[in-house]
C-alpha cells in the first residue's frame, strides 16, 4: 500500500497544495515551523479520523477558512482509491470514497493504513492512561475497522450514563432526593455489552503486539533491558476469558460499584478505566525510563504496531516525523535498517543530513504552504 498522491485545502497552513508521492523513501526537508508535520498530520486524520497533535478539528483549518479538504489517492495490489475528508469544526465531516459521497465519515476507516510515530507520542510512555488506550483503540480499529463502531457506541452509552449519574448527583446535593435512576439498569446492561467488546478485542491486540514490541525496543535500543505490555483492566477477569465471561464480569462489577457511582456522579467501571502497563525490565517505564529510554520506548510501539499490520498482509505506510534528529548515530543506523524495507516511508527533518542515506529517496523542500520536489 501507498499514497501516490495527497491534496490539501485550507488545512492548517496550507491554502492549497498537491503532492505526488513515491513507493519507498519520501523525505520532506524545512525549518520548523514550515508546516512539515502539517504533511503527515493530514494524512494520519485520514487513517484514523483524528489527529495526533490537537483533540479538536477547528485547529486543522486554516485561518480565515470554514472547512478543510484533505484528498489523497491510495494505491493497493493495482488498484487505486481517492478518499476525500471535508472537515468542518463543530458540524459532522463529510466524506467520499472513490467520488462517492460515504453514508459515514467513519466508513473511510481502513482504506489507508498508516503508522505514524511523532514527538508527542512520549506521551505513551510518560503520560497518562488515556494516551495509551487511544493508542490500543487507534491500532484496533486500523486492524479490524469495525471497532470503530464499537468504539462509537461505547462512547455514547458512558456518555449517557455519566449525564444520568452527574443529575443525580446534583439533584442530592441541592436538596433534591436521589434523582431519577429509572434508566441506569438500562445504560448498564448497553456498557457490559459493547464493553466486553472493546475489551476483549483490546486484550487480544496486546497479546499479539508483545513479542512485535520486545524485538523492536531491542532492535532500536542494542538490547538495554526488555520492554514487555500488559493490558490492565479496572476489573478483575477470569482467565482466558472469551467475550461472554467478560461481559458478565463488567455487569457484576458495575452492580458493586453502584452505590459508589451514584455518590461520586460518574462511571467507574469499564475499559474507559484501562491502561496498558508498559515495562523496562523489572520496573515500571513511566516514572523510571530516561528520556532516551522513553523515546525509544515510544518509537518500539509504532514499530511494533507497524509490524503487526505487516503480520496480517497489508503492509502500511511508515510515518516518521522529526524522529532522527534526537537518536544518536548508533540507533539512526538500527532504525534504518528496521524500516528501509518499507513500502513507502515518510520522513520529516529540519536538516537532511540528520536522515541515514539508506532512506532519503525522494525529497521535497518545505517553506511558507509550498512543497517542492527536488529529487
């Protein structure tokens, strides 16, 4: 898989722009600040409808613009596919799938198949929990695109049902009874349900991911200690267990936890409450990983994931962006020799040199929203 070609409207600084890309190496060579990562960005929001940098769609558009039009060609085993993405801050993005209007932004899921690692993915290892279940979500959906939906609907349902607690809650402390909790046996049977879902497909992709992470944090880092993952989830489950087993358990523990819930106005069980437990040897990374450490952390679990896509027969594109200018010689040179194989692979730098001469192949200079081919 590859992206022959990429336009943009009115994203970010970029008025309007056509790239054409190439199999293999691209690398895209400016100042910060020239709108570099503005290149990948936009792609990245194709393959997962978000981006890595902002948590809202306003900032994507340029300024003075309402919306933005972020169009590319994917090419796959001979066949070509435009995927187009209208986003429109505070209104629902409207997409098209080969000049088709798509009933769904979310149906453009899986047409491209991207991995993107970027400087704001220490927060993997440093951060909070949330940054990490985005991360499992993000990879499950680009593995298996229906757990978008899956995803969507367990959003709505904790949405719902912390909006029922928080009522409640209000309700008591003004004086005014329990509230009404009429619905909540409702809303749980709905959170045990797509729940289980979601955790179970969460606990299979960790399972699958570990060895990929292992041989890649020992790849990039020349074998300093061992990087192991563990899904941990805010309930305690059986063992080995199957989708029927966990969606009981959730349903048991939000039993429990209701009298908890209701004093406090918020749900407190479910995969919404997970983290992954990532590890360097026998101690916790975060907390304990030194900053060389946790970027090499960071950059094993998009390679990992980029190898588990490949395991499964589509190989994605490899994003890597402003990555080499904090690696030494001796892990630039280890990474180049882990994805100089890619099918197509896209690298941005402030100084061309910075990138091992084994995966410069075509370059283009960015300044002020233009792109430019020199080579």
């Amino acid at each position: 898989m590859h992206v022959r070609r990429l336009e943009l409207i009115d994203f970010r600084s970029y008025e309007r722009v056509g790239i054409d890309l190439e199999p293999g190496g691209n690398v895209f060579v400016g100042p910060n600040g020239m709108g570099k990562t503005n290149l990948i960005e936009a792609l990245g929001y194709v393959a997962t409808l978000s981006s890595h940098r902002v948590a809202t769609d306003a900032p994507l558009v340029r300024a003075g613009a309402t919306a933005a039009v972020v169009r590319c060609a994917i090419e796959h085993e001979g066949r070509e596919l435009l995927v187009e993405l209208e986003i429109v801050p505070g209104k629902a993005n409207r997409a098209r799938l080969g000049r088709s209007p798509a009933r769904r932004a979310r149906d453009v899921l899986g047409a491209l198949r991207l991995v993107l690692f970027a400087p704001e993915d220490l927060e993997l290892v440093r951060g909070d929990p949330a940054e990490r279940r985005r991360y499992l979500d993000e990879l499950l959906v680009t593995r298996i695109p229906r757990f978008a939906g899956v995803r969507a609907d367990y959003d709505r349902v904790v949405k719902q049902r912390n909006a029922l607690l928080r009522t409640a809650y209000l309700a008591r402390k003004t004086g005014g009874g329990r509230g009404d909790l009429s619905t909540l046996d409702v809303w749980d049977v709905h959170l045990a349900r797509y729940g289980a879902e979601l955790l179970t497909g969460r606990l299979e992709l960790v399972a699958a991911l570990a060895p990929h992470l292992a041989k890649s944090y020992d790849a990039v880092a020349a074998g300093r200690h061992a990087a192991t993952i563990a899904y941990r989830p805010s309930v305690e489950l059986p063992e080995a267990p199957d989708r029927a087993a966990v969606e009981q358990t959730l349903a048991a523990a939000l039993t429990e936890a209701r009298p908890a819930e209701v004093e406090r106005g918020v749900t407190l069980v479910g995969p919404h409450r997970d983290d992954l437990h990532l590890a360097l040897g026998p101690l916790p990374a975060r907390g304990y990983a030194s900053h060389g450490e946790s970027w090499s952390y960071a950059l094993a679990l998009r390679l990992a994931a980029y190898e588990l896509l490949r395991a499964d027969g589509i190989e994605p594109v490899l994003a890597l962006d402003d990555v080499f200018a904090e690696l030494d010689s001796g892990r630039r040179e280890r990474l180049a020799g882990l994805v100089g194989g890619a099918a197509q692979l896209l690298v941005t730098c402030a100084v061309a040199d910075d990138v091992p001469a084994a995966l410069r192949g075509t370059r283009f200079e960015v300044a002020e929203g233009a792109v430019v081919r020199v080579e």
